[in-house]
C-alpha cells in the first residue's frame, strides 16, 4: 500500500515526510484568530492485509518498545444497573503509559522521527500532549522540549520533567505556547509535534476506533445495534457502537476517531458509522458552536477542564467537516456538571478520570435521556484524575 498526506480541503497530496505539516494552497489562506487551514489527513491507497490490526503510515519495526494503547473497553455493571442502560461502555485510555490518550499519538510521532533520524520533537500542550510525547521520548531516545502554560497542574509539570523533557513554562494561553513551539521548530528545523499541526496526531489517535469495534465484536459477538445479525462487517470479530462521546477541545481526538471509523468503514469491518458526540466544556465550547452556527469564534476559554481548555481549536475546520459529514453531534456541560461526574463516575464504576475526561461522561448524562436503552454506547475516558488532584479535590470537598 501507499501512503500519503491530502488536503480534505482542495485535494492536492503530498508525500509524508520531515518538514511538511500543511498543505501549502490552503495555509496561505490562513487568518488571525481562526482555526489551523490546510491541515492535511494521512491517506492511503492498495490493498491492506486482513491480518494488519490497523493501517499506519510507519512500519512497526519504528515505533518505540513502550507498550501504547491496547487499553480496556470495561463494562461498567454498577453504572449499566443503575441508569438501564445494559450495553454501556467505557474506554479507559488512563492505561496509556503517561496516563493519556495522548500516547496514542506520540507513539506515531516517535516512529516517524526513528524512521527519518530525528532527534529533537518539540510541542506546546496544556499538560497530556507534553508529558505524553516526554513519556513516549524517554523510551524512543529523542529529546522533547515542550511549551506548557504555567498554569498546567503540577502533576503533568512533574510529568515532564520526570521524563527528562526540556519544560518552556509560558506565561499565557496554550495558543500562545502554540505560537512559541513553532517559531522555535522554524527557527531549527525541528519536529513539531502540535496538535493537528501535524497530521501525525490525528492519524494516531484513530487505533482507539479499531480497538473499540474489536473489543465490541469480542465481548457481543456479531449483532446489530437491535439484536438482528448483520449483512456485514465482513471480517469476524468487529463490531460498530451505536453512539461515541469524546471529549473535545481542539479537535484532534474526536478527529482521529472519525477517522479511525472511517477506515473500519472502507476495510469492511464494520457495516456503518457511529453517531460521534463532541463533550465540551461550556468555558471551551467552539467546536459545538459552530456546529450549529457554521462560524468559529473566537472566545478567551475558561474551564476546570484544563485539556481542553481552548481560545481557538486549531483542528476546528477538519473536526467540523468531519462531524457535518457523518451526523455528529455536540453537547456543552458546564463546570459543575464536570465535577459531578468525575465523582459519580469514580464511585460507581472504579474509574478516576480527569475532568476532561470526565466532560465526556457529563455529556453523555445530560443526553442519555435521548438515546435508545439498547444502543450500545462508548464513553471515551482520556486522562487519568491523577492529572490533576487540585480539580478533583474541589468534587470532595478537599482544600489542596
């Protein structure tokens, strides 16, 4: 197979390789204050190997010997008795390594750079991508040097530097470490690592889509969403959810599981897509505004909810089409509702997760009510709550 990157925009392709991030027609476009333009899908041509798990644009023999994704689909039962709601699901990326579902992404950022013999990967985060890539670069041998508010929990701060990473403290919003990262990666040639930025980290962090169809197909066999056995998948084993939720902020997550139902789509291994459900926090919530309006503007963002914690989603353009494309959906939660859930979240199911991730699960409470009893529904959980003790402590009644 073939692998290269194409605008979704104007549908000129390039090859993948070091030094190109966007495409150029479309970049030049670009205006203040406004989502990244001419950011660039991986995209393939050929036949792929019904024994490959997932297509990737890097060989194996690349990526780092640090054991990313692979990460539990739990069946929460307390939860599933207590809302009826009997095939509820969760997908706790906590597991990752760093903690994140970030990993996911890094993880291909690591192999490309081993790939091409590059040393020095360089980002801006507001804490998971930094202390992921650190993570990820420990293990690969690549030094990381990453921009980071100074108002990022301390705990992903530790993070990094435990890693060995160089940390740039910034005093300001993530989009102003986003414009450091990059004036520094132009300056010396470096690769970036940013957040859609690269298309790298969008193709990434669609592994989670293939491993949820498996896992689904796995532990229900191959029934459709009603109890009816289906035409399709054609390969046994993979099963479509009826309904994802996502934490989102800039865009990259919900845009890699977009994508990563895409490709089941085209391999045949699941028979259709999802209903993809964009969480976010009401102080960060330009994503589920222009869903509705077509327009992004911009905000300054305010929200405990820290990843995803966003003036300007600079995956916003490439998110929206791709929700517009397949019927997604947006629910907006405020801080409150985030709280809550983390705490319910944790005491009835086990599972401590941050208060971004805990955005997802808040959403989908505040929507349940719409959906099918029966609908087989995933609520992806991407960070751990030990990310961020000081937020969580606030849900218990704690002073930190």
């Amino acid at each position: 197979m073939r692998w290269f990157y194409r605008c979704p925009a104007c549908g000129r392709t390039y090859p993948i390789e070091p030094g190109r991030y966007l495409c150029d027609d479309c970049a030049a476009e670009q205006r203040p204050d406004e989502p990244l333009r001419g950011v660039l899908e991986c995209a393939w041509e050929g036949e792929v190997s019904a024994q490959t798990s997932v297509p990737l644009p890097v060989e194996d023999r690349f990526f780092p010997p640090i054991p990313v994704g692979q990460t539990p689909l739990w069946a929460p039962e307390g939860l599933r008795a207590e809302l009826g709601l009997p095939k509820l699901w969760l997908k706790d990326d906590t597991c990752n390594p760093s903690g994140s579902y970030k990993d996911r992404a890094s993880w291909l950022v690591a192999a490309f750079a081993r790939k091409f013999g590059i040393q020095e990967v360089v980002l801006a985060s507001t804490g998971n991508a930094a202390s992921s890539m650190a993570c990820v670069g420990a293990a690969a041998g690549i030094k990381i040097r990453v921009y980071v508010p100074k108002s990022a929990p301390i705990a992903k701060r530790v993070q990094i530097l435990q890693y060995g990473a160089e940390l740039v403290e910034v005093d300001g919003t993530y989009d102003l470490a986003f414009d450091q990262s990059l004036a520094y990666s132009r300056a010396t040639g470096m690769l970036s690592r940013n957040t859609a930025y690269n298309p790298l980290t969008i193709e990434g962090k669609k592994t989670a889509s293939f491993e949820i169809a498996r896992d689904l197909g796995k532990a229900e066999g191959r029934m459709g969403a009603h109890g009816r056995a289906t035409a399709q998948p054609a390969v046994p084993g993979y099963l479509a959810p009826d309904h994802v939720f996502v934490p989102t902020g800039d865009g990259v997550i919900i845009a890699g599981v977009i994508r990563g139902f895409e490709d089941l789509l085209r391999l045949g291994r699941i028979d259709r897509m999802p209903t993809v459900w964009a969480a976010q926090a009401e102080g960060s919530s330009a994503i589920a505004r222009a869903l509705e309006t077509g327009v992004f503007e911009p905000r300054p963002s305010s929200t405990i909810a820290d990843s995803i914690s966003v003036d300007v989603p600079r995956n916003g353009y490439f998110a929206l089409d791709r929700l517009r494309r397949h019927s997604g959906r947006a629910v907006v939660v405020n801080d409150g509702d985030i709280l809550a859930a983390q705490r319910y979240l944790s005491r009835t199911s086990g599972l401590f997760a941050e208060p971004s991730s805990a955005c997802a699960f808040a959403g989908f409470l505040k929507v349940k009510g719409e959906l099918d009893p029966n609908a087989r529904v995933v609520v992806m959980l991407t960070g751990s709550g030990l990310k961020d003790i000081k937020s969580a402590a606030k849900a218990v009644g704690l002073a930190v």
